[in-house]
C-alpha cells in the first residue's frame, strides 16, 4: 500500500538507440568488459543464503509496510473520541493485523511483476524473486495467501466497508499502479500515490464504519506528500530507473525540472498540513508541529532546487519520512492532550 505505500511512458527514440547499439557493437572488441555504461545491466547477484522464511518475509516489505499501518493506526486513534476502551483496542489490533496482511500481500505482488525489472536495478536486485532464489509461483501463492488471511480479518471481525475499501487500495497498488501506471507514464507517482494515501481511511472506516472528512484530509496529506518524497528518492536513483526502462520523472524531464516539481509540492503540501487545525480535527499543539515540520521540508526542497547534490536529495527523501511520521504523531498527541491544554 505506501503506499505506500507510491506512483509510470515509455521514453527513448528508435534512431538514438538504433545508433547506440550499432557503436557498442563496433566498439565491443576494444572496450573492457568491466567498464561501466548506462545500458550495462548489474550483475546477477549471488544466492543471499537467507533461510527460506526471510526471504518470504523480505517480500513483505516489512518496513514500508510499517509505516503503512502506523498511518492507519492514527486514523483509527483519531477516530476515536477520548480514550479508547477494550473493545475499541481490540478492534485496533484486529484492523492493524488485516490491513498488514494485506499490504504485505500487495508488496509481495508488487515483487512478482517487477521480477526483471528489480534484476536490473541495484536497489531492488537483492530481492528473492529478481535473485531467482523464490519463483513466481511461490511468490504468487505467498501474495494470494496473505491477502485471504487479510480480508477475511477485516470482514469477520472488523466490517465489511474495511474490508472492501482494502482490497480497493490492493488492487489500486498492485494492479493500477505497478502493472499499468508505472510502465507507462510519469505521473505514476501522483495518480497512484491515492493507493498509499488511503491507510488513514481505512483506520477510520475500521473504528466507525463510515468514511468521515476528518480521514479524507489525512488521505490528501499523504497524497500530496508522495511525490516529493519520491521524486527525491528518484533523483539520485535516475540512472537505475532509466536502466530499467521506467519512465519515472527524473528519466522523462530531466534532474531541474523534477526538482522543480518537488519544491512545488512542498508548497501545496505546506498548505495541506494545516487544514486538520483549520477544520478543527487539532489544536495549537498540532499547528506549531506542522509549521515547523513544514518549513523543514519547504526549507530542503528550496536548497535542492537551487543547487543539486546527490548528497541532499538522500537528505531530503529521509526527511520526508520523518516529518510525515513526526506530523502524525503530533495529531495524535493534541488528540489526547487537547483537553488538558
């Protein structure tokens, strides 16, 4: 999910390759074989040695899918007025355990359609499925697995809107965005980020069995936070996706133009941040947070645009991180602490 938790045309011209295959192929006799070009695919890694149930749990996406549930544990805490009683906890814990199923089982997908393409990425060859060492069978199964243990935690002991509301956001990942966006167009990021934004809505819907404003504005928070946090992680990786024939934004418009983009985003997201004050959902606790979390981030995407280093675009995609979990745990604690305040 992270989308996630998240979001693809296929670029290059038939002349330009047609002539650069033609100049390898004159050139090949007199050029080392370990010299490195664009077009050079990583070496096949060797087996990691990883017992067999790491490598299923590397599928999962453990860490992406952490954050993941934490952002749906704070609609689910929000969503609560006060203090949660035993059943609202139970119902909690109930929820996170399906919609982790779930997006574990979205990122296992995700691992199976993208098995060549992470092959030839350096980021992503460590990967069992792009090693060989699980097949696509097995990871498959793996997937299919995980997301019936998911949905059926969601619909007997959750609700059903939970349940379908997580499936919509698995097949909008694992289908819509990775098998067709993705490959297609550079927009990929933006118009799939609303798989990822959704963990909000449905920590929401598992408490209340509705899908209130409050959850919609902590959906568009995420929404407008994927891109530039993507698109930073996309810079210094330019190369990587332009070896494996993905026309993510770096790739399509070029290095100035995609930190453009970021700075922009900054903006509107700077704005978006604000509205769970403005609506009245926190309280001044949350707004000093979101301010000073905010201009962090405005602050790094200004310096990344002015003056490009590889060095602060990994600075600023780790920031991103955090100041979208800072932010989220700021709204929970003006959640509690607001009365006292």
């Amino acid at each position: 999910m992270s989308a996630p938790l998240s979001p693809p045309a296929a670029l290059g011209t038939a002349g330009a390759l047609s002539g650069a295959t033609a100049t390898a192929a004159m050139s090949t006799a007199s050029t080392s074989s370990t010299d490195p070009t664009p077009s050079t695919l990583p070496p096949m890694p060797v087996s990691s040695g990883l017992p067999v149930w790491r490598q299923y749990m590397a599928l999962a996406k453990p860490r992406v899918v952490q954050l993941i549930v934490f952002c749906a544990l704070i609609g689910m805490l929000l969503a609560v007025p006060g203090m949660p009683l035993l059943d609202d906890v139970i119902t909690a814990v109930l929820a996170s355990v399906g919609i982790w199923l779930v997006a574990s089982a979205a990122a296992a997908f995700n691992c199976l359609i993208e098995q060549h393409i992470d092959a030839r990425m350096k980021r992503t060859a460590w990967r069992p499925t792009a090693r060989g060492e699980l097949s696509r069978q097995q990871a498959l199964l793996f997937s299919a697995l995980l997301c019936g243990a998911g949905m059926a935690v969601l619909y007997l002991w959750v609700n059903p809107l939970t349940m379908w509301l997580t499936l919509g956001t698995f097949v909008g990942y694992a289908v819509i965005y990775t098998v067709v966006l993705k490959p297609l167009t550079p927009q990929n990021i933006v118009i799939g980020g609303a798989s990822g934004a959704m963990p909000p809505v449905l920590g929401w819907a598992a408490m209340t069995g509705d899908v209130g404003p409050e959850s919609m504005i902590l959906c568009l928070i995420i929404f407008l936070w994927t891109p530039p946090h993507f698109w930073a992680l996309a810079l210094y990786r330019a190369e990587d996706y332009a070896r494996a024939g993905l026309p993510m934004l770096p790739v399509t418009h070029g290095n100035e133009f995609t930190r453009l983009q970021i700075l922009l985003y900054t903006f509107v997201l700077f704005a978006a941040t604000l509205l769970p004050f403005v609506q009245g959902m926190s309280g001044w606790l949350y707004l000093a947070a979101a301010a000073v979390l905010g201009a962090r981030f405005t602050q790094l995407a200004w310096q990344l645009w002015r003056q490009y280093s590889e060095a602060l675009a990994r600075k600023t995609f780790r920031y991103s991180i955090l100041q979208l979990s800072l932010l989220f745990a700021a709204l929970l604690l003006d959640h509690y602490l607001r009365p006292w305040l």
